[in-house]
C-alpha cells in the first residue's frame, strides 16, 4: 500500500498533540472538584493553562477550539481538511452573528477567525442583499429562510444553524474517507433520535418533531417521525445498524424521564468512533478526528463547569458525561 507523503509529519505531530488532551486522571479530579474554582485551577495544570490566564472562561474554550483547528490547518495543505474545518468555523461565525442580528441578543459580537467566509460578509449578508448573493449556496439559503420569518425566536434560528451545520458536515467530512463519511450519518443519527426522545418527553405533536429532524442520518427524518408515532423510537434505533445500547439507553431514559444516560452513552460511542478514524496511519482522517475529539472535550468541559457552578453533585454529573 502506498503511502501519501504529505501526511508522515502532520499524523506524526497528531499522536504527540493527543497527549494534550484531558487524561482521565485528570477527568477524575475533575469530576470530584468542588467547585467551579477548583476546576478553574485543575484545569491550569493542562494544556488550557495557555489561554486561561488571557481570557474568560467561555473564550478560553473558543480560543481553545481556535487555536487546535489553526495547528492543524498549518500541518495540512490538504484542501479537504482546510475546507472542512473552515467551512465548520464558517457555520460557527454566521450562527453567532446572524442570532445576534435576528434575535438582537448582544451588541458586540465574539467571533472566531476567518473560515473561507470573511465575518464582515456574514455580518453585512443580514441587511446587504448584494453580500447576501456572493454566500455560497447553503449559507444564502438558510439566511433567506431566516429572514423570511416574522419574528423569528431562539429556537428557529437555532434549528436552521443546525441543519445548515448537518448539510455542511455531509458534503464536507465524507471527503476524508470512509470512515468519516460513517461516523457524519451515525452523529446525525444519534442527534435526531435525542431530538426525538427530548420531543417526546415534552409530548410535542409529530409534526412539530419533523420540523425538527435533520437530514442524512441512518434513517430518514419520516422513518423517525414515523416510530413516534407510533412510541417505537428504541425499536427502531436498535434495528439493523449495530446500536442496541444506545436504543436500550433510550428506553432506559425514555421510562425514567430523564435523557442523561442516553446522551452520555451516545457520546461515548461518539467517542469510540473517533478513535476509529484516528487509527489511519496516513491521511487527513486522524487530523479531523483531533479536531473533534478537542470540540467534544470541550463540550463536556463546559457542561462540568456549569455543574459545578449549580452545585450538582458528582454522582449527577457522572451520569450525563462519559469521562473519567
């Protein structure tokens, strides 16, 4: 088997920046931190010593996003992982700044470098129909769909991000490989079946549930909508893709009231799969896994320090996150 030159340096740098990681030592401190100072101070014996002094906690983990996405981008010319990324970014800036516009939440927006879309573009686009027209396509879509409603709240502006970040991720990701292409129908899948399981704990009508789903998952957002209504949501997840327990997560959380173990359970297979496609020796698969694996990192880092801050105990938090 040949091997893509290109990649023996960047894949090499990859397994020595893994170990930046949060270790599950350090995890478990953790988790039986005190409080939110305490996991403040944790966390300054780790790689996010670099930006915590710098910053608020919150930009501390953008930054954080940030500058792991910028390491990668400077190891790899390959243009599938520099359009990947950046078109991710891209996502992230337009939901920060076309929320801000819409809903009128903040007057000074935080946003993150330029992706392949300048930011003062995304943010003219709301108003400018000449700088709406030079979005690419998917971007002018969702923005026009947006600017088409009345009043549009949190939750519309929200659910059209979301897909426009799903549509993104299935026309950008699937191009590192097999693997990739695997683990983007399986994410999606394991979001809309939380979507649904979250729909249905709040009895929302089937219609209203649709509304919500998102294409390009193991089954199709009729096929879900279609086992709710029917009360077959774990049925259906358990047939035929290998996900038994996640379905048996789901109807675990679905009889108790409470989704926190589906949604850890779901993020350790998540996990599981990006240690999967970390496992290529060459190519541009093990830089992306990385660059999920720190975004999930950080995900669960911010859910802990919001537990924290509550004051819920460790036992609770336990349930919900799959570290440690």
């Amino acid at each position: 088997m040949s091997v893509d030159g290109r990649f023996i340096y960047p894949n090499g740098r990859v397994r020595a920046l893994e170990l930046q990681l949060v270790s599950n030592r350090m995890w478990q401190m953790l988790l039986s931190a005190d409080d939110r100072a305490e996991v403040i101070r944790l966390l300054t014996d780790t790689w996010y010593s670099l930006f915590i002094e710098q910053h608020k906690l919150g930009d501390t983990f953008r930054q954080a996003q940030e500058a792991t996405e910028e390491e990668l981008l400077e190891l790899s010319e390959d243009p599938r992982l520099v359009r990947g990324l950046l078109h991710r970014r891209d996502v992230r800036n337009a939901r920060y700044l076309w929320k801000a516009a819409l809903i009128g939440t903040e007057k000074d927006v935080e946003v993150e470098r330029d992706g392949l879309l300048e930011t003062e573009n995304l943010r003219r686009a709301v108003e400018d129909e000449q700088a709406r027209e030079e979005l690419p396509e998917l971007f002018r879509q969702t923005l026009e769909r947006l600017l088409d409603m009345e009043a549009p709240e949190v939750g519309d502006v929200e659910r059209e991000m979301d897909r426009l970040a799903a549509r993104v991720e299935r026309e950008e990701l699937p191009e590192l490989g097999k693997s990739f292409e695997n683990l983007v129908s399986w994410n999606l899948e394991r979001k809309n079946f939380l979507t649904a399981a979250r729909a249905q704990l709040r009895e929302a009508s089937p219609e209203e549930l649709e509304d919500m789903l998102l294409e390009g998952g193991l089954h199709d957002p009729e096929e879900v909508a279609s086992a709710y209504r029917t009360g077959r949501l774990p049925e259906l997840l358990a047939g035929g893709h290998g996900q038994e327990e996640l379905a048996s997560a789901l109807s675990d959380c679905l009889s108790r009231g409470s989704l926190l173990e589906f949604e850890k359970q779901g993020e350790k297979e998540l996990l599981d799969k990006l240690e999967e496609a970390s496992s290529h020796v060459f190519g541009p698969a093990p830089l992306a896994a990385f660059v999920l694996k720190r975004e999930l990192e950080i995900d669960h880092l911010r859910i802990l320090v919001a537990a924290k801050s509550a004051g819920a105990p460790r036992k609770r938090i336990i349930r919900r996150l799959p570290r440690g």
